[in-house]
C-alpha cells in the first residue's frame, strides 16, 4: 500500500539553527513527493516539489529537501530557522499515472527565540 | 490572479441539518480534491474530480456524503442530516491538468455541528 510516514509529530528548535523534518514514503512506483506548510489558521501553501529530476529540490522561504531512494526518504531542511518557520509541515506523495494524493500526518515546528 | 475560494468560511449548524460546502477552483484547473481535516489531524482524503467526473469516491465517510462538480468548474460538497463528528475544516484544492500532487488549497470551510 501506497503510504508516507513523518517521522516526528512535534519538532522544536532555537531561532538560527538548522530544521530538520523527516519524511519517509512506500515506494511501489515513481513517486512525486511534495511539502506544504500550514501557518496558523491560514490555507495549506506548496512549499516544494520533487518530480524525478534533481534530487536536491529548493523550496520558498529557503527551505530545501534531497530525495534519497535508496532510503526511501524526502526529509525537509533549513540551515536556519526564523520565528515566522513556526508551523505544520506536511509531506505528501503522489505516483506517476495515479490521482491519488496522500498526506502524511504532519509535524508542527515550534521555534524558540 | 485568484486563488480557489470556498463559501462559507464559517457554518454552524445543527446536528440532523444539511448543508452544502462550494468551492471555486482556480480557472482552467482539470482536477479538484476535497478534504477533511479534523482538529489536531492530518488530511483526509474524500473525493477527487477530473473534469466533471470523480473517478474515486472511496474516501467519503458515509453515504451521507456526496459531490458534484459542473462546468467543470465549481464543486459542492453536501452533507446529509449532520452529526456532530462531522464537524472538522472542509478544505478543497485544484491543480492543473497532468500534476496531481501540486495543488492550491482553498481557505476552508469550518463546519461546526451542534
């Protein structure tokens, strides 16, 4: 079954250091994985997208994330966080022919200044 | 130019009510999705439209749940005789024809059964 797992509810970090969340996903296909960013009572936005060409993928507000399917891993990164990172992070994936998107449970990031 | 749009923003009802959710898509966007996201949960997947047509309806809760899409364009999501447990954000996203993980969200609806 198709599935994605983030592996950590609740991530908390000091202003200025680096984010890491961390997503994992089933792999039956060719996957699209993407993450978005829910801000307190505002609209899921796109961060990022990864479609089979560069596994290095840059994303708005300076966040990154590298695909890796050997792990099968598409963790999130920032080298630096900033108060406004405070957040819910969902990764997704989504398989080559399919329409079906799913959702990983996501991870709220607190920042800490 | 504008986002997908969803009405209303906010809806409390009472328990036994229907009540039809709409969404706007963004203009000349082929797929449409409905979600559900209860309080402190991710997102649950109800139904995708293509077009006029919802290849998958597998992720509606109940029979009491239903969708339409015309033109394709503008989707309602209508629930029948309401239950409390069907209070959650109704949240409604499009994407473009061939990328089906990129999609816009709406605002939400904030349905509230009492």
């Amino acid at each position: 079954a198709q599935s994605v797992t983030q592996l950590d509810s609740h991530v908390s970090v000091s202003e200025g250091t680096p984010v890491l969340l961390r997503c994992n996903y089933s792999s039956s296909y060719s996957p699209s994985l993407f993450w978005y960013v829910q801000h307190p009572n505002k609209g899921l936005q796109l961060l990022l997208k990864y479609t089979s060409a560069a596994t290095l993928v840059k994303g708005i507000n300076g966040f990154e994330a590298e695909f890796k399917k050997s792990e099968t891993s598409f963790h999130l990164t920032k080298p630096s966080a900033h108060m406004s990172d405070a957040a819910e992070y969902f990764c997704v994936v989504s398989y080559t022919g399919g329409f079906k998107t799913i959702f990983g449970a996501g991870t709220r990031l607190f920042v800490k200044a | 130019g504008a986002g997908v749009s969803q009405s209303p923003s906010n809806k409390v009802t009472e328990k036994g009510k229907d009540v039809e959710l709409r969404c706007d898509p963004i203009s000349g966007h082929t797929a449409l999705y409905w979600y559900r996201q209860s309080l402190g949960q991710g997102l649950e997947f109800l139904i995708y439209f293509q077009g006029n047509s919802a290849p998958d309806k597998s992720g509606l809760p109940s029979d009491r749940f239903s969708a339409e899409r015309t033109g394709g364009s503008v989707s309602t999501l209508t629930i029948q005789r309401t239950q409390q447990e069907d209070s959650a954000v109704y949240l409604c996203a499009s994407s473009p024809a061939g990328e089906v993980g990129e999609q816009y969200f709406g605002p939400g609806t904030r349905l509230t059964v009492t």
